[in-house]
C-alpha cells in the first residue's frame, strides 16, 4: 500500500477510524499525528466495537507499529484507561508507541477547559470536549508546556515546574477562581505518567522511521477531527487547537510531506457536527431528528447529540482544496435507505445581497446571513447494508455519488455502507 493519510473532510465523526482500519491491514505503521482525547474513534470489528481515544486505530492488528505520535496531547489518565480496556480484550499492545516529543495534559488544563466552557456565554461557548485540549496547546505553543520525555529527567522537570507553576497557579487564582496546585502534587502525578507511559515510550523513533522508509514500509497516517475543525483553516474559533488537515500529518508525525502517497478525506453522506460554530445545512428538524436516530448520531467521547444536515459540497471542495485530497471515503451512505429525497447543498446565498457563494466564506460572522442552494435527489428506498460490489449500488446512489465527486472535484475511492469492516466497497 503507498502511504497514505486519512482524515476527516467535515467536522469530525465521519468515521474516520472505520477506514483507517481497513486500510491498516496493509500497513506496517499507523501514527495518530495531532489531537487528544478530544477524538473518539470507533472500529467494528465482527460485530465487536472498540473505542479509541489515543491509541491509533490499526491497533487490532497484531505486528504493527502503532505511534502516538509528537503533534498530539496525551492525558495519561485516558490513555491508561485505553490501555487496561485492550488489555481486557487481550489486544497486543507490544506495537504501541509514544513520542517522547508529545505534550502531556496536566490537570490544570482539564480545570481551565471545563471552567471556560462552563462560564462562556452566548458566542463565546466553543462547546470543547472538555479535555483540556486548547488549554494544553495553549501552553505546548506558549513554550510552557510539558512533554512526555519532561516525565523521564526529573531533575529537568522540577527546574520547568519552579519557573511554569507559579505562573499557572496565578493565572489559576487571579483570573478563574481555581484552586493552585503544589509542586509535590504536580511531580507524584508526573511520577504516575511516566509509570504508565514507560512501557511504550519510543526513544529509538528516529531509527524506527530512518528504517521504515529506507525498506519502504508504509504508513498510514491517521487523522482527527476535520478539516473544518482545524485552527488555522476551521471556523475559526468554533474549532479545536490542532492542525486536522493533511499538512498537521507531517509537522505531527515526524515523516516528512515527500511521504504522502494518497490522501483520503472522509465524509459522511450528509454532515455532523458537535459543539457551537456555523452549520449552513444543518436540520433542526423531524429530517434531521431521522438522521440522527438512524446514524446514532451521538458523541463517541461525550455523548452529546451530534447536530445533524445535508451533504455540503462547498465544504468538501474546500476539504480537497486546503488537504490536497486525492480522493474521498464517503460514509454512512446506508443511513438514507429509507430517504425519499436527499438534498445536496452547492452554493450559499447571501440573504442581504443575493451574492452566491462557490466557496466557502471563511469569515464566521457572516454565516448568519447565508441560506444554503439546494438540489434534490431521488432516494433508492432499498437496503444497501449489505452491497459489496459498486455495480450492485441502486442506480440513485450510484447518481447521488457521481454527483458528489462532480461537485468536490475529486473521486470517491471508498463508500460504506455499514459500520463494520465487512461493509465496505472500494473502486
Ligand atoms: P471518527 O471519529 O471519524 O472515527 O468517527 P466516529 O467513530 O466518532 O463516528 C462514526 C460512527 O459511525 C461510528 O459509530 C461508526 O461505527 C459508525 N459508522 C462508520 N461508518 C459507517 C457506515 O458506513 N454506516 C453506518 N451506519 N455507520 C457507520
Ligand atoms: P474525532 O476525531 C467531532 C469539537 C468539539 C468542539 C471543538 C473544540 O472523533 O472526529 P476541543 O475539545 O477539541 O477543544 O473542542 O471541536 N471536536 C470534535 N468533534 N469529532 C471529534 O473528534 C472532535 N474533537 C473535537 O465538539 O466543537
Ligand atoms: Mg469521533
């Protein structure tokens, strides 16, 4: 298999994780490059669901290389958790590998996070997960971060924490009201992370991937979140503190961009979204209530109701355009089954001045004034779950796709129809 990056083209859950471990079958490396805990990735595997939060999806697979890689932020709380889950289930866990260069979560990032979303009001609720995310990226960026390798020089720690600590515990106290933590504290949990940590903690990396590309190994670099989540290129700030697009896999990983083979986006045949932020096709209505209910939209990792709409191609155009998607995973097609009509989103209409827009207006504020420009699909009315073959799709879904890959300007190289792995058709 060439190397090839997966990530989200929406804002999150488009099943990401289902692809990526299809295609780890093929792979000898599989590297989650950015996030957190904030993601919740879900394999279904002969009817056996897992869900990973930090550990990368290809970790069903025994005799693979499993990288945490240095672009994401660990709370080892989480991973132990994910950890003695597998452990459970009698997972090999002797592939895992975690970057000494990845940032640790500490608790005063959880306090900030929860605090800030919990006090936010009207705009300025983002709606986070609650896993200290963007207050550790904050810190990661703001150099008064704390990184995995930090957990191994104690000596090195303790100088960090004399010069970090008194600074987070004011900004603890005087701005939100928190209680400071103790250095003593802070350096019995850093003992705990290290302890869970140690067994995976990958110091020979730059060996590992010397190797792997001089025996050209493949890699399979997996994504989370999405495109329209990113900071730099999401709805800015509806967005999470990472880089989910194509380019976040190598300032992330530690490979560099010459290793991008293909780069496959994944979308759901219609759109979801957690949290606040912009949704031009959003359905607040007994349509969308149906979606939901028929893709169990619901939070992998907090169990919030995912809000639910049409298929957006300006969106997905501009997933290919920022990640240079090479071609497009479309999930969840099986959830129209019983859909009359489906409805496509191509442009948006500014509802001040008429204006069409072909592309999507980064700007947030306006959003608010735009109408989606709809066209409308004949529904299959048949059940699709169990259609292996392209040539055996109805031929509406066959024209529903086709009209997608006009729209995106890119191929649809993968299609699901069902959360397992079985329920996949590749072109
Ligand atoms: P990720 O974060 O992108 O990996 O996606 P999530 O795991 O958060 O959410 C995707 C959900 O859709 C999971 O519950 C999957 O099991 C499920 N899923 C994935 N592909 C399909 C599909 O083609 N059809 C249906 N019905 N469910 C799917
Ligand atoms: P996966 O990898 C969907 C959303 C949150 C919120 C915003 C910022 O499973 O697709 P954060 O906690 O990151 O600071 O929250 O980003 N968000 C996700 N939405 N899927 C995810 O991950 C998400 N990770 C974060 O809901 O709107
Ligand atoms: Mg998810």
């Amino acid at each position: 298999m060439k190397n090839t990056v997966v990530i989200g083209a929406q804002w999150g859950d488009e099943g990401k994780a289902k692809i990526t471990d299809i295609l780890a079958e093929s792979a000898d490396i599989i590297i989650r490059y950015q996030g957190g805990c904030n993601a919740g990735h879900t394999v279904v595997n002969n009817g056996k669901t897992f869900k990973f939060h930090l550990i990368p999806s290809g970790i069903l697979y025994k005799n693979k290389l499993c990288f945490i890689g240095a672009g994401t932020v660990i709370y080892p709380d989480v991973l132990n958790e994910e950890i003695e889950n597998l452990k459970k289930e009698n997972i090999d866990l002797s592939g895992l590998k975690i970057s000494p260069l990845a940032s640790v979560t500490m608790p005063y990032h959880i306090d900030i996070d929860g605090y800030s979303e919990d006090t936010a009001k009207g705009k300025e609720k983002i709606g986070t997960t609650k896993k200290g995310i963007g207050p550790t990226y904050t810190d990661k960026v703001s150099r008064h971060g704390i990184k995995v390798q930090d957990l191994f020089d104690i000596d090195g720690l303790s100088k960090k924490l004399d010069i970090i600590l008194p600074l987070k515990n004011k900004e603890l106290t005087q701005i939100y009201g928190l209680k400071p933590y103790s250095k003593e504290l802070i350096l019995t949990l850093c003992q705990k992370y290290a302890d869970i940590i140690k067994p995976y903690i990958s110091n020979d990396w730059q060996k590992i991937f010397h190797d792997a590309i001089q025996q050209k190994k493949s890699v399979l670099f997996e994504g989370a979140q999405g495109v329209m989540l990113d900071v730099d290129w999401g709805t800015y700030p509806y967005v999470t503190s990472s880089n989910p697009v194509a380019g976040g896999a190598f300032t992330g990983s530690g490979f560099g961009p010459n290793m991008a083979g293909e780069i496959i986006g994944v979308s759901k045949a219609y759109i979801t979204r957690v949290g606040e932020g912009p949704f031009a096709t959003e359905l607040n209505d007994e349509t969308g209530e149906k979606i939901r209910k028929i893709g169990h939209e619901f939070g992998t990792t907090t169990g919030r109701p995912r809000r639910t709409g049409w298929f957006d191609a300006v969106v997905a155009k501009y997933g290919v355009l920022v990640s240079g998607l090479t071609s497009m995973a479309v999930t969840k097609l099986d959830v129209f089954d019983t859909f009359n009509e489906i409805k496509v989103c191509t442009a948006y209409k500014d509802t001040r001045t008429g204006e069409i827009y072909e592309y999507y207006p980064t700007n947030v504020n306006i959003h608010e004034y735009l109408e989606p420009v709809y066209e409308t699909h004949a529904g299959w009315l048949s059940d699709i779950s169990g259609i292996k073959k392209y040539e055996d799709l109805p031929e509406n879904a066959k024209k529903y796709l086709a009209r997608l890959e006009e729209l995106m300007g890119v191929k649809i190289s993968i299609i699901s129809v069902g959360p397992d792995r079985h329920q996949t058709i590749f072109r």
